[in-house]
C-alpha cells in the first residue's frame, strides 16, 4: 500500500495496463514527455517509448478519430481529452462511431476505447475547461460513463475502464486531483463497473452523490448527524448505467433521498436517478425525492465560482426538508 493523490493514482493505472498489455496505447495533447496538463502520464513515455505513449495535434476531433481507427486495428487506445468541455470537438468519433461500433457491426468490432478527461469546478479554470458535461455522456446508448471520486477507485475503475470491450468516459474531477491522499495498493486491483459504493450507513435519509460531491455530501452528513439525523451516502462511481439495485435497497431502508450532482439542473444525471427512485420505490417514500444542483447557466467565470457551485449547506437546506415534510 501507497499514500497516493488521484493524479497518482491514474498514473499507476496506466502504467499497469501498459506494462500489462502491448495493445494499450496512451495519447493526447503534452501527455508525452510534458507528461500532461496534470502530470497524469508523467515518466510514461520514457518508460514505454514514443510510439506507445505519444503526443498529439491540438486538434480533439483528430483524437477521436485516431482513437477509432486505431481500435479498430486491434488496439485499445487510451486518448486523453485535455480539458472535458473541448468535448465537442469529438463527439461524433464518440457518439457516432465508438459508441454504435459494435451494434453497427454486428458484433463482429468493438470499440476497446477509455477516454480520459479532468472536469469540474472549484480550481477556477477559464472558461470551457470545468463544464460539467456528464449528461451529455450518459444519454448516448453504447457508452459507459465512470466518475470517481478517491484515489482508490480512480485506479481500480480505470483499470477496469480499459479491459472493458465497449467505449468508457472517464471523468477525473480536477479538485480531487490532488486535494487528499488515501491508501492505495501498489499491485494491480479493479473495482467493477456499474456498481455503487456505500460511503456511509444511515437509517434516515439517502444522499446520491457523485464526484466531488460526494465529499460535500459526507460533509452535510456529519453536520446532520449533530441533529441526530442518520445518513446514508451513495457514491454512484459508474452514472452510465446505473447501479439501481444499491440505489433501491437503500431508498426502501430509508425512505427518503436527496440527489446531489454538480452539473446545471438541466444537466447531469440527477433528474434520471430521481425518476428511477419514483417509477421503482415510490411505495417505500415518506416524501418527494428532491435535488441538489447548479444554477442554470453557463458555468460562470472564475470570481462568481464558489457562490455558484453547489456545496454541504446546501445540501443540509436540502435535506432538512425532506427529513421535514
């Protein structure tokens, strides 16, 4: 076991699965011998060699398409996207090639593919670089969608995330990156996909969270647990599909839930675990699921940042009326 920050992390995560399998390619703008924006690939290239770990054009849509390509040629390509909100520039090699690869196919290709990418708010980027643009991931059939929000899952999901078949975006919030340290073993482990994991047991309420609000919402938790209120905390890790059975089984146990998400009200993925809740558990509710989210506007320049971004007292506002009503 290692003391290791998020960044830390994903870097042994790559280095696993470049030592482990020849196939695996790693590329993106500065993530050669740079070592990325972050230092996530940092030393890789001198271990690996340039034609395993290389730099690219600044040009996303050219990423993309190298990623499909290469796929297709029995690679498994691990492109890193600088910045999520230069999303844009490649969503058709995602949404219109990697994403229906298989099913276009006929089974007979898939689309081994983990995009790599920071978001999120907190570390006052400029402008395009903290979108939260998650939901736009989730709502395209054929893509798994990972957000975690430790250094222990961020190396066993990505391991995973990259032995997986089918196209994976990996979303690393940039406030994580190096904000704590946690134990993380040296050898190689995975955390499977699609499954949710139980931060903290309560009888009272449910709070669903995913990345950097997963920290606030433990945060809120405490804070209520003064008031004697006990709290459950869910970190969804995978949002694309959902784990609905952990979900569920905590909903029926409590009764009341809270979903807590970073993005815009109009955005994310909140609405869509609240309507799973309701259309699954609607009979085990002592009152209406409610949500915690962003203001819907363009991601704000970095002064107006911390009022904007959702945090634990607004979660405790939150949560206190549904422990109410």
């Amino acid at each position: 076991m290692a003391q290791m920050t998020m960044i830390q992390a994903i870097t042994d995560a790559l280095r696993t699965e470049l030592k482990n399998d020849e196939n695996v390619l790693v590329f993106g703008e500065d993530v050669g011998n740079n070592g990325g924006v972050f230092r996530a690939t940092e030393g890789l290239q001198k271990e690996f060699g340039e034609d395993r770990v290389f730099d690219t054009p600044l040009a996303e849509s050219g990423i993309g398409g190298l990623a499909v390509g290469l796929s297709l040629e029995g690679f498994r390509p691990v492109p890193e996207i600088q910045f999520f909100g230069f999303v844009y520039e490649v969503m058709d090699s995602i949404s219109g090639q990697l994403a229906r690869m298989r099913f276009r196919s006929g089974g007979k290709y898939s689309a081994p593919v983990t995009i790599r990418s920071p978001f999120g708010g907190g570390v006052h980027t400029p402008e395009m670089h903290a979108d939260s643009l998650e939901g736009l991931m989730a709502a395209q059939p054929g893509l798994k969608v990972v957000i975690p929000s430790s250094p222990y899952d961020a190396k066993g999901l990505l391991i995973s995330s990259i032995r997986d078949n089918d196209p994976v975006i990996f979303l690393e919030h940039m406030k994580l990156y190096r904000s704590f340290r946690q134990e993380v073993p040296e050898e190689e482990y995975t955390i499977p996909l699609g499954k949710a994991e139980v931060k903290r047991e309560g009888k009272d309420l449910t709070i669903i969270a995913y990345g950097a609000m997963v920290h606030e919402s433990l945060k809120a938790a405490e804070e209520l647990e003064k008031e004697n209120y006990s709290v459950e905390v869910i970190d969804l890790r995978t949002i694309q599909p959902l784990d609905i059975e952990t979900i569920i089984a905590s909903v029926e146990k409590t009764g009341r839930v809270v979903v807590v998400q970073e993005a815009q009200k109009q955005a994310g993925i909140a609405a869509n675990v609240v309507a799973e809740v309701n259309e699954r558990a609607i009979l085990s509710l002592e009152a209406p699921v409610l949500r915690v989210f962003a203001p819907d506007t363009i991601f704000p320049f970095s002064q107006a940042e911390t009022v904007w971004l959702p945090n634990a007292k607004d979660i405790i506002v939150t949560a206190k009326k549904v422990l109410t009503f």
